[in-house]
C-alpha cells in the first residue's frame, strides 16, 4: 500500500498518452487538435475548468497526441514566470527553450528567425516603458523656482515623447507581429493548412493578480498573429477576481474577460464514481481491500467509495481535493492490521470534513456542534441532502457513526432519547427513526476509541501533509 505524501506522479506515455486515462478525454482532446489542423488564423481557446480539476494533467497528455499528429507546441507555465515583470520577455524564452526541444539547429531557418523574434520583443519591452515616468523628475526641483513657461515647456515635451514612443511602439508591435509569423512557419516546416504553432499557457490560476492580467493581454495584442493557436488553461471565476482586484470592475469582469478568447471550452468533467474508483487503483487499495477476509469487514471497499462519493458531493471537492483525501486515507491506513476495525463511514468524512472543511471538522471533534448540526450543515447542497435523506445506501448509518462518536455523552443519549420519542409517539417512519434503528443494531461499539485512534493519525498526516505541499 502507498505511503506518500502527495499524490504519485502520472506518468504519460509519448506512445500512448491517454493510456492512463480513466475519464474518457481522449475524443476532446482529439477534437481540440483537429481545431489545431484546421485553423490557419489567430486564435485563442479558453480551456476551462475550476482550479485542481485536471487541467495540467489533460495538458501534459494533448501535448504528446499533439506531437503524434505532427502538431509542434510549447508549454508556458506563467506561475513559474510570474516574477518578471513582463511576460513578453518569458514567453520569448520559452520559444528558445521549444527550439531546444525541437531538435532544432539555431543555424537552421527557424534559429535565425528566432534571433531576429528576440531582438525585435527586446525592442518592443523597452518601448512599453511610460514615458511619464519622466514627469517624476519635476518633483526634484523647487516648484517655487518653477515658472508657468518651464511647466509648459516640460508638459509639451512630455506629450512629444510619448506621441513619438506610442509611434515607435506601433511599429515595433508590426515587427514583431511579422517576425512571430515568420517564425512559426518556420518551425512547422509545414504549408498545410492549420495552425504551425500551438503555445499551451498553463497555471494562470495561481499568478498573481496583475501578471494574469498581463499574460493575457500579451497573448492578445501581441502574440495574435497567424497559425499560431493558443490554449490557455483557466479558472475563469479565479481570473474574473483577478480583473476586479487589477481594474475594480464588477458585472463587467466577465465580459471584460471573454474579449480576450475566440472560443471557451469546459474541459470534461469525470463523475466523481470514477474518479474514486481511479484512486483506489492509484494508490494500490484495491490491494489492502482483498486482504480483508473477516466476514464483518467485507463490504469496507464500498463503504469507502459510497462516503467518499457522497462527502465530495457534499463539500464541493476539487478533483486535487479528493486526491489529497486518499493520500491522507492511505496514510491513516499505514499499519492497519489486515483484519482490524476501520470504521470506514466514520473515517473518511472525518478525512474529507478535515481537507475541505477544516472549522466545521474542529468544532464537531472538540464538541462544538453535534451530529445533527453536521449532518445539517453537509446536507446544505443537493449531494448531502440526497445522502443523508435517502432511505437507500449508507446515509442512515453515517448519521448513527457521527451521533455514536460525538465526544459528550449527555449530548449523544439526549439525541438517542429525541429520537426514541419521536418513534414512541407513533411518528412515521423518517430519517430519525432509522438512524435510531442502525445505531441499534449496527456494530457502533468500537466507534468511540475508532475517533480517539484516528483522529490523531488524521492529524499527523495531515500536518505533513501540509508540509510536504509547501515545502
């Protein structure tokens, strides 16, 4: 069974890199390329999805299909540049680093138009400059000794300089332009029709504000030349943020956004089924599950997916959210005895409870809220509500595990007692009354010393979790 820290590494094979896909994305990614074949004009495709749910990971794939098609392409991660201050500079470093890559001779046509792409992006990143920045200096002098005449006079220069920088600017932007044309022909080595270059823009996400801002608009006003397709991977909710927090719009964000895209596309998502399914193989589960040969401890494995499923559902989990559940699950199952109590539906809403929803996972450990109370707050969305209120599946029980497991026991039988009430009186047959029934009858009686044994593991691999991620 695994013992890491972090999700193992997906290892893609350039021969066939939607081998290890479990979700079905290899006809998207096969029509995302045939856009690539056939469209000759500038264009920029939005791929998007939220934040963790695969997007690098669908990437890394297209990029060895598209080399499998004769598509040549380059990968840009802007969170890894945004430390410079423009990012016309890192994106023409990224195209030396492609003709590396490409096997190209930099004596060969393509190398030679790549020099000549620097020289004129190094004329266009000194012209972006603002001449005003030179209006500064007049805060050096002594206004009292400034006339009218001289403020003038600057005022006047100030307007020449910049009418004559946006001149320059113009003309440097055209050169580029044509150079940028020039040098992915070049690279294709190809007059087919369809795109000669695709640049992949990854991890805008996690840029900051401003800098997202500005990869876009450079990808727009400068890099929008023919047979160059981009793709660029967002957020689209995180990147409206962004244009509020960088230009303080509101409504406006969104379409202020789209102006930047020919197209959006929403990247597939897979159900939740399979993705927990994907994992228990990925982290060599479906292993430990077979070895369990007590009788009571047969149906774990379904338990484990069926509290899962739901508490993703219920909490709004990332597809990195939910991989950071089974590593934390694997880890606080390091150890376990073959045959030893898991208490899976207790075990991985605690797990889920603690990635997602750390305050409400604190407050029900240390008390604060009850069962009922959590059970309220998680069935907030349609997911939980359908869990916890179906008379089918694990709902009923995962319900009877939290009463069974709250820390005070004055609060544990007074809820016990509510519902015994509730059935006395000749009430029809509801959640309570079959919660009561499953805690009952169910086997709740390792339930209190299952928290005090994992909780603690819970929280120690969830701390070097956490270090592990920011280290």
């Amino acid at each position: 069974m695994s013992s890491l820290l972090k999700p193992p590494p997906l290892e893609v094979n350039p021969e066939d890199p939607f081998g290890v896909d479990c979700f079905g994305l290899k006809p998207f990614a096969e029509a995302l390329t045939s856009l690539a074949q056939t469209t000759s004009a500038s264009f920029v495709v939005n791929l998007e999805a939220p934040w963790g749910n695969g997007k690098t990971t669908f990437l890394k794939m297209w990029r060895h299909h598209l080399q499998s098609e004769g598509v040549r392409s380059l990968y840009f991660n802007a969170w890894e540049t945004d430390f410079s201050s423009d990012p016309l500079i890192a994106l023409i470093g990224e195209l030396s680093v492609g003709i590396d890559a490409f096997g190209i001779d930099p004596a060969q046509r393509a190398g030679i138009e790549l020099k000549k792409l620097k020289k004129v992006g190094a004329r266009v990143a000194a012209r972006a400059v603002p001449a005003l920045v030179k209006a500064g200096t007049l805060g050096l002098l002594d206004l009292s000794e400034v006339t009218e005449e001289v403020l003038a006079s600057a005022a006047e220069k100030i307007a020449e300089d910049e009418i004559k920088r946006y001149e320059e600017s113009r003309d440097s932007i055209r050169s580029f332009r044509a150079a940028l044309e020039d040098f992915a022909l070049k690279v294709s080595g190809s007059d087919d029709a369809g795109a000669s270059l695709v640049i992949i823009v990854d991890e805008l996400d996690r840029c900051r504000p401003d800098y997202a801002i500005r990869v876009l608009e450079t990808v727009k006003h400068l890099f929008s030349v023919p047979g160059v397709l981009f793709v660029v991977a967002t957020d689209t909710r995180q990147l409206s943020n962004s244009i509020r927090h960088v230009y303080g719009l509101e409504a406006a964000a969104e379409d202020y956004l789209r102006r930047f895209f020919d197209l959006s596309l929403a990247l597939p998502t897979p159900s939740t089924r399979q993705f927990v399914q994907a994992q228990l193989e990925n982290y060599d589960l479906e292993g430990f599950f077979r070895s369990r040969s007590h009788p009571e401890l047969q149906y774990d494995k379904a338990q484990v997916i069926s509290a899962f499923v739901a508490m993703f559902g219920a909490t709004g989990c990332s597809l990195r959210d939910q991989q950071k559940c089974f590593t934390l699950l694997a880890l606080s199952l390091s150890g376990v005895g073959e045959n030893s109590y898991l208490h899976p539906l207790l075990l991985c809403p605690l797990i889920v409870l603690k990635v997602k929803r750390n305050v409400v996972y604190q407050d029900f450990v240390d008390g604060v809220i009850d069962a009922e109370e959590l059970v309220r707050i998680l069935s907030e969305n349609l997911e939980g509500r359908k869990f916890f209120d179906s008379d089918r599946g694990y709902g009923d029980i995962v319900r009877a595990y939290l009463v069974a497991a709250m820390p005070s026991r004055e609060r544990r039988e007074g809820i016990i007692a509510k519902y015994e009430a509730e059935v006395a009186a000749g009430a029809k047959p509801s959640p309570n009354g079959r919660v009561l029934e499953a805690y009952k009858h169910y086997s709740f009686r390792h339930a209190r010393s299952a928290m005090q044994y994992v909780l603690p593991r819970i929280e120690l691999f969830a701390r070097q979790g956490i270090e592990a991620e920011q280290g």
